[in-house]
C-alpha cells in the first residue's frame, strides 16, 4: 500500500492509480521520486499587517516519507498595514489588490503555486473577515492550509517561526517575545517544546500617527497608557511616545516576571521558575529591535523596541538572533510526507471516508498499564484548546502513540478518555478520528463501536505518524490492500528541520 501527504486545503489535485498516488497536474508519483520541489507561498493577515512569502521547498524521500531537505525564499513582498472599511472589518477589496501586486511582483502566477498557508490573526480571525478573506484564495481551495489563529496558537506559531523553539532543543530555556501591532505574546520554550505562555496587551500600533504627529489610530489600551487629555486629532509628541513605549515596556518585562494584572493579560500568568537562558525578539517591532527596520510606519515601534532592549540587556540574559522577524509565522508553507497506513483499521460507516483537511492534535500523554480515564481526557481537552480547536467547528484528527499492551482495560479507559476529552468535536456530529503509529487502529475503532462508546462515524486508522501542525486527508479504502491512502501536509517553519538551528550571536 501507498500512502502519500497533504493538508487542509489539498495540495493540487491527487490521483489514485493502482494504489499510487500521483501529485497535482505534472503526474508525478509521490512514491517513484527521490526528490520533489514545491512552489509555496505562505499568506500572513492579521490586525495590523499583512505580507506574503513565495518559497521553493524541496522535498527528499526517506523511506515511507518525504522530508524537507531545504527551503529557499523567493519572494517577500512589501509590510503592508491591513486595510480596514468599517465596524472594524477588513477591506477585502483593497486587500485583494494587494495579494494581486504581490503575486505580479513575484514572477509566479496562482497556477504556479503547489501549496501554501493562510495564516488569519487578531481580528482576521473573526468570523465574517475569515470568510471574506477565504473567498480571495477560493480559487487556491484545494492547495492551501488555512489556519486561524487565536492567542494561543500565534504565541507557539512564532515561537516556532522565530527560531526560538529550535533554539531550546539542546537543553537550553529560550523565551521568546513576539511583539506585534496589539499585542505581545511571551512563550517560553524547553527541549523543542512550547512549555509556557501568555499574551499581553502591548503593541507597537496602540497609537498610531499620521505625518503630522496626529494620533489618528486609538486603540483601547493606548488610550488608557496615554491618559486623559490626549486623544483622536491631537499631536503626539516624542516625550509621550517615549513615555507610551516605556509603559508598555514595563508591561512585558512584567509578564515575564509572572507579575502582570489580569487586567492586562490576554492569557494566564507565567510561571518561569528556571533562568532564562536565552531571549528572541520576533514580530513587528523585532525589525526595530535588531536595527533591520527601513520604514516608519507612523506608530511606536521603534521607541517600543528601544525601551524594551534597554530592560532585557539590563537582565544580563543573552540575547539571541531571530529568523525572519516579522515573517515568523508566514513562511510556515507546507511539506508533503508519504506515510503507509496498516491495514489493520476501522472506519464506519463507509461513507465517512473520505476525508479532507483535517487538522492534527498530538497530545503528550503517558499511557501506562493502567490508563487514568480522566487523565486521558484531560490531555486531550487541553489540546484542543491550545490550538483554538476546542468549538467543534471543524473535525479534528487526534495523533496517538501506542505502546503496551492491548487489553480489554487499556483499550476502554483510553477510548472513553478520548471521546470525553474530544467531546465538542462529537457534539457537533464529527467523526471520532484517531490516527496511531502502533498497531492499533483496528482494535480501538471496533472497541468504540462494539461497546456503543459513540454514535459518530468512527475513523481509526494505524501506522501513521503525526503531530501538531500536521493536517490529513484520508482516502477510501484501496480494495488490494485494505488500508487507506493517507496524505499528510505539516507547516515549515524558518527555524527548523533545514533552515537551519539559532546561533547563540547576539
């Protein structure tokens, strides 16, 4: 059986052949090629700028899979400030025009592009902007990922993008500091992994001038830095701005410090009990923050990054170099990975499959001889709401490692406590969607069904590996070999895998 990789906006048009599978219009077979390039494009839309990136990912076979053996950038386009109408909802049509100069600019047309990414923060990701936006790329629906992205997940998406995460993968305690247009978010990051984060209320576009000095952009947060008497039509002068950016500063360094009120949180406190061993600046104000900024953008990111150096260099804590900046969570474009599914699996009823565009969660859990129930369920609800799948809008497909035994007792608690910690995607009639690298696939769907666990379709399927930032399709069954073609799209970030680890340079 073959089995090959994509994600939530499936990559080109995929053809089963015998069994193979072929990637988009050039006819080519995933499983022949020793090498493959994409032409990918990575779309960032958030609150306060939009840009995209054009990359070529080439991609090498290893074994059953392909993996990203380098990633060259293209095309960057121009830092643009996102267009707003009214009732603070996006100008789609000014944003168009700009996807659409960007696209010129870069040499390579929407036909040219393999896959990419569509990354939707802030108020991007309200509802009617997010279908508004999607529709720009409807023509792209079958290649591209999209991902919208609340506090949660933008605080991880640029932890990873800046480098910060495959900093910390040699032991190291790296905090990563992602300063945008509103907010801030902190990640602390340990052995590969996010362990900590939060979100704060301070960004370089709270207050926002025009050529004059005149304040003509007041969000809430900068009104109440800034105090009465000063407000929309007035001139902001340097000592205010120097004076905004210092409060703002003092705002971060609290969060890091565990000591920031609620009221200016937009997530739970950090705990950081071990020394910070490194720092990374990502986002807006890191253009500033590394001297590599080249445009005023009429705000306060350059007083801001200046503030905040001068508090973090006075911690004596090294300060490491970022990769890509403000790009940090747009180059995350896609790479394909051709996995092998057991044909050991349970899927009913038959019409469940095929499914598409299913994003993956890959809680840790521990699963000892006796798995707890709760613990089970706990992990997994947690998950969810981590990564902003927790309404059950979407299906979602749930990563799972197996080792151990298979008993009768393993295999209930471990069911129940998928299906409780999975409740808001059953409760809006998803299907239960398991995906394990070990042998058992087939043993837990026909446990769920046999013991009347859930009424929902049931896909559980084997000998797959995934994890978070993964996205499947799964195919219908391949009636020679009775398993499913699998394809599987992860996002790329700068700082991993062949872009490279981060330097300890300051």
């Amino acid at each position: 059986m073959t089995s090959s990789g994509q994600m939530p906006v499936k990559a080109a048009t995929n053809e089963e052949i015998g069994g193979r599978i072929f990637f988009s219009g050039a006819e080519r077979s995933l499983v022949e090629e020793d090498e493959i390039r994409l032409t990918s494009v990575g779309v960032d839309i958030g609150s306060s700028t939009s840009h995209l990136m054009f990359s070529r990912i080439t991609l090498e076979r290893l074994d059953t899979r392909y993996v990203v053996s380098d990633r060259e950038v293209l095309f960057a386009s121009d830092i643009f400030l996102t267009p707003y109408a009214v009732n603070d909802e996006i100008d789609t049509d000014v944003l168009a025009a700009f996807i659409e100069e960007a696209y010129k600019a870069s040499g390579i047309r929407r036909e040219d592009v393999d896959t990419g990414a569509l990354i939707l923060t802030g108020v991007a990701v309200r509802r009617r902007n997010a279908r508004a936006i999607g529709e720009l790329f409807a023509s792209e629906a079958g290649k591209f990922v999209a991902v919208s992205a609340g506090d949660h997940l933008e605080t991880i998406m640029a932890a990873h993008g800046s480098g910060a995460v495959a900093a910390s993968e040699t032991g190291r305690s790296i905090l990563n500091i992602d300063i945008g247009g509103g907010t801030t978010k902190l990640a602390l990051c340990k052995a590969g992994e996010v362990v900590d984060l939060t979100a704060v209320e301070a960004g370089a576009r709270l207050v926002a001038t025009d050529d004059a000095g005149v304040i003509n952009r007041l969000e809430r947060f900068g009104a109440l830095a800034l105090g009465e008497g000063i407000g929309l039509g007035d001139v902001l002068s340097e000592a205010r701005k120097s004076a905004l950016a210092d409060q703002l500063a003092e705002r971060i360094c609290a969060a890091i410090d565990g000591t920031l009120t609620a009221e200016f949180r937009r997530l739970g406190q950090m705990d950081i009990k071990a020394p910070i061993d490194g720092i990374v600046v990502s986002g807006g104000v890191s253009e500033y923050f590394y001297d590599k900024a080249g445009e005023d953008f009429g705000d306060i990111g350059s007083e801001l990054a200046k503030a905040l150096r001068q508090r973090l260099e006075a911690r004596g804590v090294p300060i490491l170099p970022h990769l890509d900046g403000i790009r940090a969570t747009v180059v995350g474009a896609s790479q394909y990975t051709v996995q092998v599914s057991g044909s050991t699996i349970f899927f009913d009823p038959a019409a469940t499959l095929p499914m598409r565009n299913i994003p993956v969660i890959a809680p840790p859990m521990d699963l000892p001889e006796t798995i707890v129930v709760d613990d089970v369920a706990a992990a997994v609800a947690g998950h969810l709401d981590l990564y902003n799948l927790g309404t059950g809008d979407q299906p979602v497909a749930l990563a799972l490692h197996w080792t151990g035994s298979a008993s009768f007792h393993r295999l209930d608690a471990l069911a129940r406590g998928l299906i409780a910690g999975l409740a808001p995607i059953l409760a809006q009639g998803h299907p239960l969607a398991i995906v394990a690298d070990g042998d058992i696939g087939g043993l837990l769907g026909l446990h769920v069904r046999e013991n009347d666990l859930t009424a929902n379709p049931i896909v559980s399927i084997d000998g797959i590996e995934l994890s978070d930032f993964d996205f499947v399709d799964i195919g219908e069954v391949l009636s020679a070999t009775g398993s499913v073609p699998v394809v599987v799209k992860s996002l790329v970030f700068p700082g991993e895998g062949a872009a490279g680890k981060q330097e300890d340079a300051a």
